[in-house]
C-alpha cells in the first residue's frame, strides 16, 4: 500500500461518508414541506426562488460528500501512482469544487434562522449546517492529497537523480527524504 495518499484517501472516504449521511438524513425532513412550499411558491416569487435554493443547497452538499466519498475510495484502491492529469488535477478540482461548494451552502444558511414549530426542518438546517463545515476540512484533505503526489513525484526523481515515471513511495521513502535534505544541507556547511 503507497503510503500516504492511500491513508489520505481512507480518511477522506470516512469523513466524507459521515457527511453525506448528514446531507440524507437532511432530505427527508426538507421533503416534509415540499407540498407547502409549492403551494406558497405559486403565489410568491420569493417563496419559490427560496424553495430553489433551498434544493440547490442541499443537493450541493449531497454531491460534493459523494464524489468526495467515491474518489477518496478510488484514490485509496485503484488509482495508479506517479503523477499524472488524473492524480494530481483531480485532488486539486475536487478541493476547489468543495471549497466553493462550503462557501455557496454557508452564504445561504448564515442568514436562514430556525423556524419555530418547524422541528423536523430545523433539524435539516442544523444538519445542512454540519455538512458546509465538513466541506472545508475535505478540502483541505484533497489538497494535502495532491500535495503528497507531487512530494512522491519528486522524491522518486530524486532518488534517481533524473526524471522517470515514479512507480510510487511507501513509508520509508516519504520520511526518509526529510534526513536526505537535511543531511545534504548540512553537508554545505561544513
């Protein structure tokens, strides 16, 4: 098993599918007042925009975990090491798709307050709430992710003091390079 990005994308799957079981959990409660959301939203313009995004929300949230979640098992199984468009692009998209996603959910329910009387839909928002602040963290991850192909990328180069297709790092490549670097620096100084 290559060593981190396999780890890396366990931990993204975990988390991912935690989230996403938040963003369903969320669609039922949501659905409870669909009917009478669509009965206000004929006779208010403002009433159906905001049943719209209320499903843009949502269904953002719901996606993003499931790609993340898909990709993060795929990143832990079956991608191939090295670099590539694939292996280093994709982690670098998917971040800033969930990035983007995080701040699209957050500017909608920042201004959103609870509903009294509304049990099951306060419950969705709360719910909505802890998957936007999941989104950030998996973010991060895919970027930590890529971050480790490209150090992979270029420990393997140097190690074979030219550039090469990388068949992958385990664990005592990846730490070993920090006790390279410091001991070819400090090798100057003296």
């Amino acid at each position: 098993m290559a060593f981190p990005t396999n780890v890396l994308g366990i931990i993204i799957a975990v988390i991912s599918g935690f989230a996403l079981t938040h963003s369903a959990d969320s669609i039922p409660k949501l659905l409870k007042y669909e009917d009478k959301a669509k009965k206000a939203a004929e006779w208010s313009r403002t009433a159906e925009k905001q049943l719209w995004e209320i499903r843009y929300t949502v269904g953002t949230g719901f996606v993003g975990c499931l790609v993340s979640l898909v990709a993060g098992l795929a990143f832990s199984l079956v991608v191939p090491r090295g670099l590539g468009v694939f292996t280093v692009g994709f982690p670098v998209a998917l971040a800033a798709g969930l990035a983007y996603g995080q701040q699209y959910m957050r500017s909608f329910w920042a201004s959103k307050p609870k509903v009294p009387l509304m049990k099951d839909f306060n419950e969705a928002i709360s719910d909505s709430m802890m998957v936007q602040d999941m989104l950030n963290p998996l973010a991060g991850a895919w970027g930590l992710l890529a971050f480790c192909k490209l150090v992979g990328l270029y420990i393997c180069q140097m190690s074979a003091g030219r550039v090469r297709p990388c068949p992958g790092i385990g664990v005592k490549e990846f730490f070993g390079v920090a006790l390279v670097l410091y001991n070819r620096n400090a090798m100057k100084f003296y």
